[in-house]
C-alpha cells in the first residue's frame, strides 16, 4: 500500500503546482524573480507551507509569511505582519503606511539583499509562533 494522501497534501500540491504555472506564464524577470524569491524563502525556513489565495503565491508557517504579486513594474513581496518585524536592512520599500502590512517592491534589474530577506523570513516564523 502507498502512504495515504490528505487533504493537506492534496492543497499544497495543488498550490505549487498553481505557483510553477504563474512562473511560466511570467516568462521574463518577473518570473525569474517570483522563483528566485521562492527558493529563498524555501532555504530559510525549511517547513514552509505554500498555498495559493487571492489569485497569489503565499508562503505560511504558523500563519502567512507573505505573498508573491506580480505586476507589470514590480514584483511586490507584502508581509502579513510585516510591520511587527526588524527590518536593520531596510528591505521594506512599500506599504510603509499601514499600521500591520509591510512590503518589498523589486523592479527589473535589482538586486534582493538576499541574506536579509531570508533573515526577514525567519523573523516571520518566529513572530507567527508568537502570536
């Protein structure tokens, strides 16, 4: 008999599957960037779950980490709680305003900071834990 297969399994499944198609259908730096970022939040914390609402990639653990827009200048990484979260590498360049959310825009040529942002993941988690 093979291992039994839950519901659970079924929905990440479905949503990674739901992510590798909105990276294909990118095809160009967005889509390369929207990869990139995932497999960043994938080496920062191992456990990650990925789901698919709002028509948008999102990463949880103990509650949304953040989601995966992209639009036409941006790829935009919004925090769920990002607000809440050290950020000494000033990574958050959008949605300052709000008095939960927080946001990384990327535009085509730039670079992430990439140990800071998988440092912004794993303050993510814990502050999940938190809650």
């Amino acid at each position: 008999m093979g291992k039994k297969i839950s519901t659970e399994d079924t929905h990440a499944a479905s949503a990674t599957s739901l992510i590798d198609a909105r990276i294909q259908a990118l095809a160009d730096w967005r889509g390369e960037t929207l990869a990139q970022v995932r497999a960043l939040i994938h080496e920062a914390d191992p456990e990650v779950v990925e789901e698919w609402k709002w028509n948008v990639p999102v990463w949880s653990n103990g509650g949304i980490l953040c989601t995966g827009e992209a639009y036409k200048k941006a790829v935009k990484l919004t925090f769920a709680r990002g607000a809440s979260l050290k950020d000494p590498k000033h990574l958050f360049n959008s949605s300052l305003e709000g008095n939960t959310r927080r946001a990384i825009d990327i535009h085509e040529g730039e670079q992430l900071n990439e140990a800071a942002f998988q440092a912004l993941i794993r303050e993510a988690v814990k502050r999940n834990r938190l809650k």
